[in-house]
C-alpha cells in the first residue's frame, strides 16, 4: 500500500511540472527586457514632413488674393460706379436783366441722364487717405421754347428750337485721416479741393444766336466718411464732401460770389472673393452760386444766378 501511494505520488508530480514547463514556453512575456535583454527607448513623436511644392501650391490657391496685407505700410484702393441721375431742381439766370430758365420746365431735363464716377485712393499707414475722384455731369437736351428768353441779354423767341447743354466736370482731390486703425471700422475727416470745369451753352437749332458760359474755378471744402463692415462681409457707409461760402477766399475765388456744393451719399455692399466688393449707392449731388464773375464778356453783365439739385442711384465695384 505504502509503495503504490508513493507510485501515484511521483507521477502526480511529474505530470504537473510538465504542465507548468509547457505554459511558460507558450506564455508572451509582458516585459519588453525579458525578450530582448534591453531596456526600451521612450516614444518619440515622429518628425512633422514638409509640405510638398504641389501641395504649397495648393493651400495658396485655396486662400483669396490680398491686394493690401494687413502688415503693409500702405495700401491702395479703387472704385467705379455707374447708374442713373435724376434732376430734382434747376434754375439758372445769366445776366441780372435775364430771366430766370428752368431746366425742368424749359430746358428739357426732365429724362434720367447716365451718372459714372471714378475714384482711386493710397492709405498710409492705416490712418491717412489721399483720394483722388473724376466726376463728369454732361447734360443735353433739345426744346423747341414756350415762352419767350431773355438770356445774357440776348433774346430766344417763342417757338425756336434750342439746344442745351450743361456740362459741370470736376476733378477732387482729398485728404482725410482715420480715427479707427481696425480695417472693419472706419470714421475720416479732412479737406478737399475740387476743380469745376463748366460749360453752358444755349444754341438756336438755325444757328442764329449762341451763348456760351464757362470756366474753370477751384473749391475749397469739407470732407467725412464712415463705413462698418459686419462679420459676413456685408458693410455699410456714408461720404460727404461740401461747404457753403459766401466770402472772397473761402469760395475759392477773391470776389464776393456765393456758393454751395454737397456731394453726400449712402452705400450698401457685400465682399466677394478677394479684394472684390459690390456695392449700391444713392447720393445727392448739388450746390450753386450767385454772384457777378470777373472779367465778364459783353453783351452779359457777368451775373450768374444758378442752383443745381440732383438725385443719383447707382452700381459700384471696388477692390481694396
């Protein structure tokens, strides 16, 4: 009994050992150094690869051209507008003696005229703006009269036929300075000087009797603008250049003439890609003077009294 226990015994035993043996030898080891024998590096993060020229090429396509970076000295912008004017007002008399002509009435301008306009800017230093603007009024009409005219002493009779035009030109040169440096926000004042070239002539269709009014004259005046530009692009702003003067020197001329010019406008616009901006506007322009000019030329006195009023919607485009 004694020699089969310790039979049973021995082979209980060595049947565990090889158990044990075998299951070590299939077992992974959780230790890297028990594999190797050595000890493991810490994890490093793997190095960040240039882009590609392709692929540079391909994330500067994808963002919008810049034609005035932010971290640049300067900057220079554009704009053209094209739309419709409307005459509201307009009156003029030439000669003290004349009679007073209303453009509406008896001048024919009672149709919508074509209204462009073109402006080009430089910006330093995110503050200081020098605007240079071309405005040209040019408007003809045809009228076979209803009343007798008494123009620069020059009688035009019931019945002729006359041709008109106003031609008031002007070139703007403006300077303001930026309260706000943000690019989204803007508020300017300054000063302007404009340069009117006008022409008036009044031109019987038989070529029997002309008159001819022009000149060329420098106007002082005030300037402001402002604009807000929203988050989504959408932006908002207003213009006005004018003064009222009623002395030598702050006229822009050295006899006692009075005159008025306003130039204000309301703009509405969205960007587009880019430097590209869509924008309508609606501006009053007008203004006038009344007084004896220098130099005059007979059969007229020199005495111009006229008053102009205007209403213009239009389409611009500008890239800033």
């Amino acid at each position: 009994m004694t020699t089969l226990s310790l039979r049973i015994g021995l082979l209980v035993g060595l049947v565990s050992t090889r158990s044990i043996t075998a299951h070590a030898q299939s077992a992974p080891s959780q230790d890297p150094r028990v594999a190797t024998g050595t000890t493991p590096s810490l994890d490093v993060a793997p190095a960040v690869q240039p882009l590609s020229p392709v692929a540079t090429e391909a994330r500067q396509a994808e963002a919008p051209f810049q034609l005035n970076p932010a971290t640049r000295f300067w900057a220079v912008r554009a704009s053209v507008e094209l739309g419709t004017l409307a005459v509201l007002f307009h009156t003029i008399q030439l000669s003290q003696t004349g009679s007073t002509i209303d453009y509406l009435r008896d001048g024919g301008q009672g149709n919508l005229a074509l209204f462009a306009r073109l402006s080009a800017e430089l910006e330093l230093a995110h503050r200081h703006n020098f605007v240079f603007l071309y405005q040209p009024i040019d408007l003809r009409t045809q009228v076979r009269l209803n009343r007798d005219l008494l123009i620069n002493n020059v009688n035009f009779a019931r019945g002729t036929g006359l041709d008109l035009r106003y031609g008031f030109d002007f070139y703007r040169f403006s300077y303001t300075y930026d309260f706000f440096a943000d690019p989204n926000q803007e508020l300017s004042v300054g000063l302007t000087l404009q340069i009117r070239n006008a022409v008036i002539t009044f031109t019987s269709t038989d070529g029997a009797n002309r008159i001819l009014n022009s000149n060329v004259g420098l106007v002082p005046a005030l300037k402001a603008r402002g604009r807000y530009t929203f988050r989504s692009g959408a932006f908002l702003g207003f213009e006005v250049d004018g003064i009222y003067a009623n002395m030598p020197g702050l006229n822009g001329s050295d006899i006692p003439v009075e005159g008025l010019i306003v130039d204000g406008s309301l703009r509405a616009g969205i960007k587009l890609w880019g430097p590209t901006e869509l924008f309508v506007n609606l501006r009053y322009l007008g203004g006038g003077s009344r007084g004896v000019g220098r130099d005059p030329m007979p059969p007229s006195d020199g005495y111009v009294n006229n008053w102009f009023h205007t209403m213009a919607v239009s389409l611009g485009a500008s890239v800033r």
